[in-house]
C-alpha cells in the first residue's frame, strides 16, 4: 500500500508539473497574439450597415449601461433590435427608458417569438432577423458593454475571406463574489481557449459578439439549423467554417460586464457550460484537466504523507507549490492587464485558487449531468449539446447539423 502511495504521489507531481507548463505556454501563445493586435482604423466608405440583434431575458445588473454604450457607437450607420419574448419581462420598462431618453436612437424593440425550436436564444434570434434592416448582423449578449469604436473595429475584420467575425472577452466592473470569479475565469482561461484555438484554426466561438452576412448565414441552413442545440454560436462557428468560410477572432477585448453575478450564478452557468463542451467533445473536455494546474496541486497535497521518509517530499511539494502557483497568477495577471489595460484585476487575483479549485468541481459535475436548467427553462442535453425534453430524448443530430 505504501508503494502504491509513492507511485501515486509522483504520479500526480509529473501530471502537476505537465498541467503548469501545459496552461503556461497557451498563456504565452494568447498574450503574444493580444500583444500583435492590429490597431488600424478602416475607411469611413468601407463600413457596411448592421443590425444589432441583442436577444433579452431578465433585467440583469448594468443591462441600461450596457444598452447605452451601443448608442456611443463611432460608426455611420447601425440599428440596434432588442428582442424580448414575455411582454412583462422585467428588462421592458430598462429598455424604454433609453429608447425615451434617447429619442433620436436608432433603436427598437421587438417583442415576441414562436418557440420553434428548443433553444429560446435561436428563437429570439429568429424573430429578430426578420425585422433586420441591414444585410450586416451582429449577435450581441446583453451583458456585454462595448468601447465607442467595437463595431468599427469588427466590421473592419469582416470580409477579405472571413465569413464570421467574434471577439475576445474581457470581463470587468465585478461586485460580489461570483462577478469577480467569473471575471477571473474569462480573463484566464477563456481568453487562453479562444486564441489558442484560432492560433491551430479551430473555431471555436462564443456568441456574446458575433458579426456575418445575412446571406451567408442562409446559405449555412440560417439560425432553424441550431435551434435545437445549446451551443448553437459554437456549432453555427463550425458550419461556417465547414462551408469554406474563415472564422476570425477580433482581438479587440469586448467588455463584459456582471457586477451582481452571485457565487451560485457562476457556478450554475459554469456547468451549464461544462456540459456543453463535455458534449461537443469528450476529448477535448478530458484534455482540459491539465489546465488546471492549482487543481492539482490540491490533489497531490494529501499524496505528500507517504513520501518515503528522507525523500523531500513535503520539501518538493512546497517548491513546486510556490513555482505553480507563481506562475500562473503571474500569467492571469499579465492576461487580465492586457486585456483590460489596467491592474483592476490585482486586488481580486488571490481569489484565482479560490475559482480554480471550483472550476474543477464543475468540470468534475459536468462530465456526468445532462440536466440543465437555463433561465427557468429545463432541458436535457445530448450529443453535440442537442437538446431534448426528457433523459431519453437522445435523439441523433439532425441532418442539417452535419450538413
């Protein structure tokens, strides 16, 4: 028993040491692309109209500023589409409000939207695109907060072979406990996923801020194509890039802002998360536990007591303690600078082992649950995060998902 105590414990060193380099160089990778970003300013002629699809539910912390600063826009021409489904959703009278004050505002707000789909996102969405003025479309989340010159810079990146456009997230202005892990963890992780991925090609893409054609999105089967599946920016990424178009990451960070967010609403949306990626990729999700590295260390603390007598081992555990968790607070850091041109992030850097160690719990909860509930809305997830209504709603992907 003893031996096998020692083969665990430098095991879990090995695997420690791997998951600090591992995190380490992707870090490296996302901070030289972020350091090489282009800071050019298109043409005024050479920027398209779009229409702003910004799909609501709930009145969230900063959903009034956030609406707001679209209206600061440095952009010629631009409309902004609000779509609300329940009449009385709390975030109406938000929205009237700016729409009141500011009158002039090249904003509307559209209510209502058929459920013909599982995904009420895709279905907002849907509606929204109809009353779309502009052959530009532009995906935005409510809770994002864009700088006075996002949709000149995005536009900019649209075209020359690049049929979608998305962006790099920073996340800033936090509250409470949950906001600040969750900042911690978009500035880190996510930010370190989405470049890495791009850098390899791979699109992989979040819908807070996605920019396409219209006409382009109808030719990859239009947004009836993921209104069954929870991941639907991920898989609408991938057909885009299946159908020859590139998919580009603009690496002008694009706020976003959750001050309120609660300990419980980073938690739940990291699962749901989780199980979305758990069931768009298995290997991918399993290879995410070497990025993960103060989790390990965690793991391989309790291995130390059976260190052979005279080997160093608690000695080596505090060592390599000290270098990893230097290192990747240092390397959060330097992301979270760059990303949001400040040190804001420093006063909230030691809560990363707190968001770590919880990280890893969901990851843990993730490879197994299949429930999800989503705003009130419950729903079961299959392959490629198809959704259905009971745990037996497996269901195949549907044809056009693997068109």
């Amino acid at each position: 028993m003893e031996e096998l105590g020692i083969r665990v414990f430098w095991l879990l060193f090995g695997i420690t040491l791997a998951s600090s380099f591992a995190f380490g160089a992707l870090q490296c990778v996302a901070l030289t692309m972020l350091w090489r970003r282009p800071r050019k300013r298109p043409l005024e002629d050479a920027l398209p109209g779009i229409s702003v699809l910004k799909p609501i539910k709930g009145a969230d912390a900063g959903l009034r500023a956030n609406l707001e600063a679209f209206l600061d826009q440095e952009y010629p021409e631009y409309e902004i589409l609000v779509g609300v489904k329940d009449p009385e959703d709390p975030a109406i009278p938000v929205i009237r409000a700016v729409m009141c004050e500011h009158p002039r505002a090249p904003v509307r707000l559209v209510l209502g939207a058929a459920a013909t789909g599982m995904n009420p996102k895709v279905n907002n969405l849907s509606n929204l695109v109809r009353h779309a003025r502009h052959e530009h479309l532009l995906i935005s989340d409510a809770d994002v907060r864009p700088r006075p010159g996002y949709l000149r810079g995005i536009a900019s990146e649209l075209g020359g072979g690049a049929g979608l456009v998305h962006n790099v997230l920073v996340g800033t202005e936090e509250r409470r406990l949950g906001a600040v892990l969750e900042s911690l963890h978009m500035n880190s992780f996510v930010a370190t996923t989405l470049c890495a991925a791009h850098q390899v090609g791979h699109s992989c893409v979040v819908g807070k801020s996605m920019l396409f054609k219209r006409s382009d999105l109808e030719q990859i089967g239009g947004f009836a194509a993921v209104e069954n599946v929870l991941a639907e920016d991920y898989v609408l990424g991938q057909r885009f890039q299946r159908s020859g178009f590139r998919v580009s990451l603009s690496l002008h960070a694009l706020p976003v802002v959750n001050p309120d967010r609660s300990l419980a609403g980073f938690f739940n949306r990291q699962l749901r998360w989780a199980q979305m990626r758990r069931r768009l990729s298995l290997r991918a999700y399993l290879a995410e536990v070497l990025g993960n590295p103060i989790a390990w260390l965690a793991v391989w603390s309790p291995w130390v007591v059976l260190a052979p007598p005279g080997s160093g081992g608690a000695s080596l555990w505090l060592v390599v303690s000290g270098a990893v968790l230097s290192t990747k607070l240092a390397g959060d850091l330097a992301l979270s600078r760059t990303l949001r041109g400040d040190f804001g992030a420093l006063r909230n850097l030691p809560w990363t082992v707190v968001k770590d160690l919880l990280v890893a719990a969901v990851w843990f909860v993730g490879l197994f649950k299949r429930r999800i509930n989503w705003r009130g809305s419950v729903r079961w997830i299959g392959p490629q995060s198809r959704l259905g209504s009971s745990p037996r709603d497996r269901g195949a992907l549907a044809d056009a998902l693997q068109a």
